[in-house]
C-alpha cells in the first residue's frame, strides 16, 4: 500500500474550496445588507455601524471567531479565513466592528501568549462583544500613548490612545502600554473609573475613531511574550491591507462599468485606447497588490500555527516583515487606484452621489492607520541595513 500523497502547499491568495465557500457566503452577505444605501444609513448612526449586519455575520458566518481557536470557543481556522472576510468587507466599505474588535483586540491576546487571558477574553470576542484596542500616542503607533504604573494594588494606567477604532462602542479595552523599559498590554473595562473616551472626526466617513484618556485607571495587567509587538502588528497591518486590496477591486470595476456607460464623440469613453491603458495600469497594481496581502496572510498563518517557541518567534519576525512590505505597497496602490478612479469618472466621482469618492476617503484613511507609509519603510530601510 503506497503512502498517501502529501497535500500540495495552499498558494496565497488562492481559495480552497472551504474558503471559496466562506467567501461567497459572506459576498451574498454584504451583497443584501451593505449596499451603498445601506454603508451610507449605518456610517450615519448613532453607533456607525449595523448592529444587526454584525450580528449576523458573527451567528452564521462566525466572522468574529474565524481567527480563534477553539479551545476559547472560536472557529480554529487559519488567519488567511480572516484575511479574506476583511477583503470582501473592505469592497463593500461596510462600517464593521470586525477589524478593531475581531482584528485588533483579539490578536492582541493572542500575540501575548498569556493563556488566562485567552481564556477570560476570547470566548466573547468570539461571540461578538465588542472590544477595542488602545495602542497609538499623538504621534502615531511607534510609541503608545499611555504609560502603566505598578504597585501593589495593580496597575494603573495614565495617559492617552489616539485613534481607536470602535472605542466608543466597546465594552472591553485592550490598552499597549509603555510600562518601565518595556511595552504592557493590559484590560479594564470600557466604563472604568478614570476612563474618558471621546469620538474624534474623522476623514473616512465608514469608521469611527475615537481618544480615550486614562487619568489613574485601575487595570489587570496581561503577561506578553518578546514577539508580542511582532506578532500584532504582523495581523494587523495584513488585515489592513486585506481591506485596502477589497476595496482597489471594488474601485476598479466601479471605473470600468463607468466607461463602460458614458459615452462621449458617440463612443462609450472605455473604448479609447489612452482609458484602456489607464485601467490596465489599475488592474496590474490591484492584482500585485492582492498578491502582496496573501503573501504576508499565509506568513501570519505559518507564525500562528507554529505557536510558540524559538522558531515561531522567528516566523513572527518574518511575517511582520512581510506584512510591513505590504501595508506600504498596498496604501500606495490603493490611493493611486482611488485617484486615477476619481480622473476616470471625469471628476464627478468627488461628488456625494457617486461611492468613489468614499474610496478614496478610506484609500487616504487606511493608509494613515496603524503607521504612515513613509514610516513603515523607514524602519523597513533600517531593519534591512539600508
């Protein structure tokens, strides 16, 4: 009897069958419940987002728990399911919890390694409760916002996190702290004595962001490993630009079906030679995009399937790497798609009727969150000996 054949490594970006499955269901999902009218009424609510859309995606796709494994109640899958839930929400633009709850607070935990608090936090994260992660200082997310004091009653926590995504919405925060020579994380709830949180105007209309201010809060401090800040900001800059390459497809075929429709000199516009050569140069950047996000998505899988240890720390170092690489290359893409969208639609794509300029809002947001282009690739540059 001859040896079963070994399963063909999975190439990035492209779907098993199972994921293809996922996929489709949540495509049809959005499809129904996040059309433009629907974006435009949830990002205009008191809560900006559709509680009822996030409960169904939590109950039957089970968005929320993708990610975590099931011994916290959550689905066991790989990170690339995650990855391409946060690709077909970022086409729709759908206002969602799932990238500062699902995302960031939960691979928060998972990144500290600390088994308690999996077992305290995840379990309802995986259910759909909303937590949020407070991690960025006025500056930006190089250096926390927020300082943590030890003693012997716990620690306390004073200072402020900027742009926090879904913040004012969440019951739980997850706050990156600086504590002594080091970086914490620790938990309080969201309605702690000593908690402050504030909703802040934002350019992209389809996320909220919000300042939370700790003037002397109790919290429990959650034990982390030395790839902690790896391990998160590898998840989070790859689900980032699972976002970003969503939405360059959605831009993308908005701006052909556009040509495609307007006519000028008696000709549908899509028909010259010079527009054909501009949305070839779109889809070319879409397409290396995309393949840039699955790539950094299968590097996090590999790390988070390693577990712990020597070599999945290293794993953890290469996929933050990678990921970097990619939410540069990927915010770049995505602004220069949304722009060249804009030029295409002939101008009127800046106007509140079309989505475009929705894109293009989101484009210029994304690439502002979790770090500036220009800085990830400082440290990119220096990290590479340049």
């Amino acid at each position: 009897m001859s040896a079963p054949a070994t399963p063909a490594p999975a190439t990035p970006g492209v779907d098993t069958d199972e994921q293809a499955a996922l996929r489709q269901s949540v495509a049809a999902l959005l499809e129904k419940k996040s059309d433009s009218a629907a974006v435009r009424a949830a990002m205009a609510s008191e809560d900006g987002y559709d509680p009822a859309l996030w409960s169904t995606l939590v109950e039957q796709i089970g968005a929320a728990a993708l990610s975590i494994p099931e011994d916290h109640d959550g689905a066991g899958a790989t990170w690339v399911e995650t990855h391409l839930v946060c690709e077909e929400l970022g086409r729709r633009l759908t206002p969602s919890p799932m990238l500062g709850s699902a995302v960031l607070a939960a691979q928060a935990v998972l990144a500290s390694g600390d088994a308690a608090a999996s077992a305290r936090l995840l379990p309802g994260i995986a259910a759909g409760e909303l937590a949020a992660l407070c991690w960025a200082g006025l500056d930006g997310w190089a250096t926390p916002g927020v300082r943590a004091d030890s003693g012997s009653d716990g620690a306390t926590l004073d200072g402020t996190a900027h742009h926090v995504l879904g913040a004012d919405t969440a019951t739980t925060l997850l706050v990156v702290a600086v504590t002594g020579d080091e970086v914490g994380l620790f938990e309080l709830p969201a309605d702690a004595a000593g908690v402050t949180v504030t909703r802040v105007p934002v350019m992209d209309p389809t996320r909220t962001l919000a300042r939370v201010e700790f003037a002397g809060a109790a919290a429990t401090a959650i034990a982390t490993r030395p790839s902690f800040l790896s391990r998160l900001r590898a998840a989070a800059w790859a689900a980032l630009t699972a976002e970003q390459v969503g939405a360059a497809r959605a831009v993308l075929d908005a701006t052909v079906q556009y040509t495609q429709e307007r006519k000028q000199f008696g000709r549908a516009i899509g028909s010259f030679q010079a527009l054909k050569h501009r949305m070839a140069d779109m889809y070319v950047k879409v397409e290396t995009a995309r393949s840039l996000s699955y790539s950094a998505a299968a590097m996090v899988a590999e790390a988070q399937a390693l577990g712990d240890g020597t070599a999945a720390d290293e794993a953890a170092y290469a996929a933050e790497i990678e990921a970097a690489a990619a939410k540069v290359y990927c915010s770049e893409a995505l602004q220069w798609i949304a722009g060249e969208s804009i030029q295409l639609h002939g101008g009127v794509g800046i106007t509140w009727e079309y989505d475009s300029h929705l894109y293009f809002k989101r484009a210029h947001g994304t690439a502002q969150l979790l770090g500036q282009p220009h800085e990830i690739l400082g440290a990119l540059e220096a990290a590479a000996g340049l």
